[in-house]
C-alpha cells in the first residue's frame, strides 16, 4: 500500500506543476500514469515541437518544458507509479480513497487529483488488412524521437497539423518523405501547408493526392505501401509507414467511478476549486470541464494550485494556510534542500 497526501493520476504538465504547488504547503504526492514516462502527450506525442504560450518563455520544447517541470519538483521528491492505469477506487469510512491499479498496486491517500489530459488516447488507425502485425515494424502512430528516422524513407498519411508538421521536420532528417492524403486541400495552418508546398517544389517532400494507403507489404518489416490514386494502384517502397490520423480520447476506468461526466471531460466547479462532485476528488487540465474552459497548459498550471489548497483544508482541518510568496518565504524541499533569495544587507555608508 503505497500512502500519500495527494494522489495524482496523471504525468502531464498539470499533473507535475501540481507536486510543486503541493510541496510549498508541505503536501507529499505520489503520482500514477499508464504511459512508461512521464510528460503526458508532451511527451508522448509532440516532446520535439515548440509551445509558445508558456509564460515567460517565448518558445520552449514540449520535451525540454518537461524536463524542466521534473527539475523544479524533484526537491519534493514525489513517488511514481508509471506503466500502470487506475481502475477502481474505493471511499474509506474516514473519507479516504484506495485506488487500485490494473496491475494490483494499491494506493491510499485523503484527496485524489486527477489530471489525466484527455484520458487514455489511442490512435485512429487505417482500416488496413494486417496492420496490427506491422506495428513497431514500421508502422508508427506517434513520432517520440525524430532520430530513428534520419536517413531513411518515411511515408505519412494525413490532412491536418501534425501530418503536415512532421512532413516538415523530417524534411531535414530522413532520406525520402512522403505525403499522401485523401484529398488534394490539408486542414491545417496555413503556413504549414505553404512550407510543405515550398518543400516539394524543392524535391524535398513527395506529395501523392488524392491518394490512400491500401495495403502494405514486407515479410518481417513494412518493405513496401499499396496506394490507390485517382483508381489507379500503384506500390512504393518505404522502410516507415505512419498515419497521422489523430487520437480517440477514452476516461478509460475512471469514467466508471461516479464522477458527473460531460462530453467524455469531468465536470468540477471551477467557481472554487476544481473538484468533482464527490467531495475529496479533484480534475485539472485537460480532462475536466466547466463553463469557459479552455484547454491549455498555464490554465492547468493555474488549476493545480487552487486544488492543492482545496486539498490543504482537507488534510489539515481548522488549520489556516497563510500565503507567501516564494520570494519571501523561499522553498524548502522535503530533500534538505533550500532555495530563497539572497537576504539584503544592512550597512552604513560613511
């Protein structure tokens, strides 16, 4: 039994920025995810593309904000549980929970936060014959690290950002890319359609529209992709095949524990604190729902901390939690650790 302050289920930004919000008041956290690392989709999806909304940084890397998230909390040294889903939860007679992951791991804790972005998310995959066997055999469904494709030839399959995005960026890195979508008009920025327009006319990209993948081919790994264009088929040889269809968002278990659920997002009262309607348990970020909701990283960030004091009040009862900013109070980590600005000094001038 794995015991905490705050249980939060959820690696993405939200979910880290909130251990830093709970240290400050001396909350201990422990966090469970079902992906292998932490980042959430940061990381998962996009941790090679820039993020210009992050206050204070004009441009930062989904994957080095990340990094930058984990540096800031590691003084409080939250647990992780990573590779491992919650399935069930159970109320204690103290107002406790227990959440059980799927994997047996039990967790006990008197406020759970959940931050799990938009759920478990699987890729929409092509209905194409024996797909599943050329899965990490060269058919991918999300780009972790752009390297694995440098010198080789790359077929994407796509009309929005990401397939256009990725077309792009692989330009530069693997030795073929092509672009094939079902339609001749992209549904994405225009200066991404205008870039991948540039870089064909460069011979950089190939584009094939209108055009599907049909079928691919290779005995051990994908060799080669069957394309159906304008009737006709034809084959093209490729050593990656990745369709860039977009995700379909599931609460997965969670959507099962009672909480008032809307447009597969849970619903909390943003008008106070974020919670759920069952007292003790809180959503932030991506995954939860109210009247304005906008789906970003700095309003997570500002969900967590109005949860992390919700949650004080609940773990410390009849004890008020006076305020400071960091620049007065400094941080104390929970490792020993001390950050604060330098004190001023006092000395005459004779």
């Amino acid at each position: 039994m794995i015991k905490t302050d705050i249980l939060i289920i959820g690696a993405g930004p939200t979910g880290l920025f909130a251990v830093f919000e709970a240290g400050l008041l001396k909350l201990k956290c422990h966090i469970l995810d079902a992906l292998p690392q932490a980042g959430g989709q940061l990381s998962e999806l996009y941790p090679k593309k820039p993020i210009y909304d992050i206050p204070g940084f004009p441009e930062v890397l989904a994957g080095d904000l990340i990094d930058g998230l984990q540096e800031q909390i590691k003084q409080f040294e939250p647990g992780f549980t990573l590779g491992e889903r919650a399935e069930t939860i159970e109320k204690q007679e103290d107002g406790s929970f227990i959440v059980t992951s799927n994997k047996g791991t039990k967790f006990h804790a008197p406020v759970i936060a959940i931050a799990g972005g938009l759920g478990s998310f699987e890729p929409r995959k092509p209905l194409i014959e024996d797909i599943e066997f050329y899965e990490d055999k060269g058919v991918k469904y999300f780009i972790k690290n752009p390297e694995k494709f440098r010198d080789k030839r790359v077929v994407i399959a796509g009309g929005g950002d990401s397939a256009l995005d990725w077309s792009i960026f692989l330009a530069n890195v693997a030795s073929e890319v092509t672009l094939i979508h079902r339609r001749n008009e992209f549904r994405g920025a225009l200066d991404s359609v205008e870039k991948v327009q540039e870089l064909k006319t460069a011979g950089k990209i190939k584009l094939i529209t209108p055009a599907e993948v049909i079928g691919i081919n290779g005995a051990e790994h994908v060799e080669s992709l069957d394309i159906e264009e304008n009737g006709a088929h034809r084959k093209i040889e490729t050593d990656y095949f990745i369709p860039l269809f977009g995700l379909t968002p599931k609460l997965g278990p969670i959507g099962d524990w009672g909480l008032e659920i809307e447009k597969n997002a849970i619903k909390v009262n943003n008008a106070l604190d974020y919670q759920t309607n069952i007292p003790g348990i809180f959503a932030i970020g991506d995954v939860n729902t109210y009247p304005g909701k906008l789906k970003l990283i700095l309003c997570g960030f500002h969900e967590a901390t109005l949860m992390c004091q919700a949650a004080y009040g609940i773990i410390n009862p009849g004890k008020k939690y006076v305020l400071k900013y960091t620049t007065v109070s400094g941080v104390d980590g929970f490792d020993g650790t001390r950050k604060e600005a330098p004190k001023a000094v006092v000395k005459a001038i004779v």
